[in-house]
C-alpha cells in the first residue's frame, strides 16, 4: 500500500475520533459548524414518542415529519386557553448539535383537509444530554425561552438557537395553538465541522482544541505547541482569536499565528503566511490575536497555523474564535421556500 494511504486512513481515522471528542463532551461553543443538515425526516418511527396522540393513524408522534400531516396531541380543548404537560419527543440516539427548530402546522392532507386548521402558536423546548438523566430546558439569560411559532397552518417557521444546543432528545411542549395543537417540526442538526487540530508530529495524535473543557487542559512536553486549523471561515473581515491556557507569555516571540496566503507566485510545496498581530493579554488572563482578513478571504475556507513556545509548563487549553456562523439571526424567521433554504445551508460560508 502506498504511503500517501496510510497518511489517509490515519487522517479519516483521526477526524472520526475528533468528532466523537466532540459530540461527547457539552462544551461545543468553540467549533465552528460549517455545514447543516435536517434530522427529523430521516429517522426511524421508534424514535419519536409523545404525551399522548389523538387516534387517528396519520396523527401519530411519528406523523409529525414535515412531509407528514402532523402530531395531533391528544388535548381534546380548542386552544382557547394554554396547555400544560403535553408534549412530543425525539430521540437522535446520539448527541447532536442543534442551530435551530423549524415547525409548520397540520398539513394539507386527505379528503376533509380543510376542515383541519390546525397549528402550535408557541412551546418551549426541554432537551437530555446523552447519558443524563436530567432534562433542562432551553433557556436565554437564566428563563425558558417561550418560541413564537406558527401563524399559519402551511409557513415553515425557523426559530434559530442564539447558542448551539447539544442534545441527544428533545421534548417539544406546546402551549398554545389554533384549532388544535397539531405541528410537523425539523431540527437543524450541525453535519459537517472545522477545529484546530495539533501537529502530530509535534504532539500526542488525535487532541483537538476545541469542544474540549478549559480546565482540561494539554501539556505538550515538546516545544512548541503546534496547531492546524483548515478551514476556518468568517463572514467579517477581520478575527480575535483567544488562546486559553496556562504559562503562555502572550508575544511576538512566543505566539505566532498565521493566516495561509493564496500564494500564485510561490513554488509547489511552499506556504507562506500573513502574519496576525499578537494584541496581548485580556483581563481574564487570555491571549488575544487579530487576524484580518483580505477581501478575498471573507467569507472563504482559510487555513491558520497557530504556534506557542514556551516552558515546560506551557499548556494550551483551548481557543476561541469571536467568527460567527450561524444559520441567520437567532429568533423566529419564516422560510419561504425550504427545500432551497436547505441548499443554503448544507455549506455556510
Ligand atoms: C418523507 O421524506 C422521507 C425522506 O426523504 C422519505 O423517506 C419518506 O418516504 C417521505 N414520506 C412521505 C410520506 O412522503
Ligand atoms: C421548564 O420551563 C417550564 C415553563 O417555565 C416549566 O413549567 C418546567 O417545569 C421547566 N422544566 C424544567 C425541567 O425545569
Ligand atoms: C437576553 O439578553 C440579551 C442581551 O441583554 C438581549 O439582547 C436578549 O433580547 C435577551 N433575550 C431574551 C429572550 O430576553
Ligand atoms: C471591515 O468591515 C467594516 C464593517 O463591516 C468596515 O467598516 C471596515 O472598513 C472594513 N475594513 C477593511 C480593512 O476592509
Ligand atoms: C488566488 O488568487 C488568484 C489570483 O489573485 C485568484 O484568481 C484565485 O481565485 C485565488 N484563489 C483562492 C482560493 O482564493
């Protein structure tokens, strides 16, 4: 086998690891999600289950897929008031990062259809970590967030998260609603990611710096601490970046990141760089770096190295990245037309 091979089974063996470290540990606010995909649709019946569900066959917890008629809770009122302790639930059997919740009403299906206006106007969301035992509720500053939901039985309404949210199951509790509280829903689930990676050459093999607990920090016992971070993109033409760690001495001489250049003039295998500013460090004790980026790399895949030298007690914990990739402004946004919405952000640049 040739060599070239190897290197890329180690390379697919590693990023397999890196994303299980990932999805396995709730601090998951330092990886950049880069592409999307829906997750209610393509999963089995069993996975959904529910307070209770109105008789009919086609209004069962798993009819609620957005090309379904819906989940008809068996609440026997008229939406008149709000309700309490009904609810539909999904389980991912897995961790997964969410960006945000899309709900529509009862669908326009079979023969007395119209007869069935029918949708959820607001719910809260509560959401189990794999292996807890304890739900939590979706929260903004400290009080569950009440979602503003459907208007309408047919709009796709898009609540986006104002922070990622990493769960295993979620339970949609509908509190008030029009008709009857009948919704089809569609979880944006986090597919594709970017995160620095250690040099292996330099370091212990499969340690990303990201997803990872601060506290928990890497102690490489070679000098310098190096890093690759492929990928990174930003839609803001310039970056603060924050080493978290311990013994870094945040300067020229220690900390070096680099921006990769596209590079028409430089020979096959060379890569040169631009260099961000080291601006010093923050009050609480983080390393601050500013990379501004070219016109032409906004909005671009760019490769950064990031390199620390030190002592022997340098540690490098984490980094942050102030660059924002979210799916659109948090909160409520009707989509217009979902499959191409989709399109959209199966890539986010
Ligand atoms: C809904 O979409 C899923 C995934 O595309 C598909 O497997 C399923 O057959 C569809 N169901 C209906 C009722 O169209
Ligand atoms: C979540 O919030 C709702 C509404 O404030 C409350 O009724 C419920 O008990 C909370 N659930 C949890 C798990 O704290
Ligand atoms: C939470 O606080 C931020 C900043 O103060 C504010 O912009 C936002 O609207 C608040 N969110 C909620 C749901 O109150
Ligand atoms: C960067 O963007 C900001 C606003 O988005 C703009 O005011 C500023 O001029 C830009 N800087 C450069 C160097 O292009
Ligand atoms: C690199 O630069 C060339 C010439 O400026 C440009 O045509 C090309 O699109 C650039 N490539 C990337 C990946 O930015």
């Amino acid at each position: 086998m040739p060599a070239s091979n190897h290197v890329s089974t180690a390379k697919l063996l590693l990023a397999f690891l890196l994303i299980n470290v990932l999805l396995n540990t709730e601090v998951s606010s330092l990886c950049q999600c880069i592409g999307y995909e829906p997750l209610i649709i393509n999963l089995q019946d069993s996975q959904f289950i529910a307070s209770g569900s109105h008789s009919d066959p086609d209004l069962q917890s798993w009819c609620s897929k957005s090309n379904m008629t819906g989940w008809h809770g068996n609440y026997v009122g008229f939406c008149d008031e709000p309700i309490y302790g009904f609810w539909i639930e999904v389980d991912f059997l897995e961790n997964h990062m969410l960006a945000g919740i899309v709900t529509w009403g009862r669908a326009k299906t079979g023969s007395y259809w119209n007869q069935f206006d029918q949708y959820v106007t607001s719910f809260h969301l509560e959401f189990l970590v794999d292996k807890s035992t304890e739900w939590t509720n979706v929260t903004e500053n400290g009080t569950t967030v009440m979602f503003t939901a459907n208007t309408n039985r047919h709009d796709a309404i898009l609540n986006a998260f104002s922070e990622m949210l990493l769960a295993r199951k979620v339970r949609l509790y509908p509190f008030t609603c029009y008709g009857r509280a009948t919704l089809r829903w569609e979880f944006i689930g986090c597919n594709r990611f970017s995160y620095p990676l250690v040099k292996q050459s330099f370091a212990p093999p499969g340690l990303a710096l990201c997803g990872l607990d601060p506290r928990k920090c890497f102690r490489w016992s070679r000098i310098p601490i190096r890093m690759q971070w492929s990928g990174f993109r930003t839609r803001k033409n310039e970056t603060r970046l924050s080493l978290h760690g311990r013994s870094i001495t945040c300067d020229r001489r220690h900390v070096t990141v680099g921006m990769e250049k596209n590079c028409t003039q430089c020979a096959a295998n060379e890569v040169r760089y631009d260099l961000c500013p080291i601006e010093g460090t923050s009050e609480d004790g983080q390393c601050q770096v500013l990379c501004r980026m070219r016109e032409s790399q906004v909005g671009q895949p760019i490769n950064l190295m990031l390199m620390v030298n030190g002592n022997e007690n340098t540690e490098l914990c984490a980094i942050y990245s102030d660059a924002s990739l979210t799916i659109g402004t948090p909160g409520r946004t009707l989509i217009n037309d979902w499959p191409s919405f989709f399109e959209q952000i199966r890539d986010i640049y």
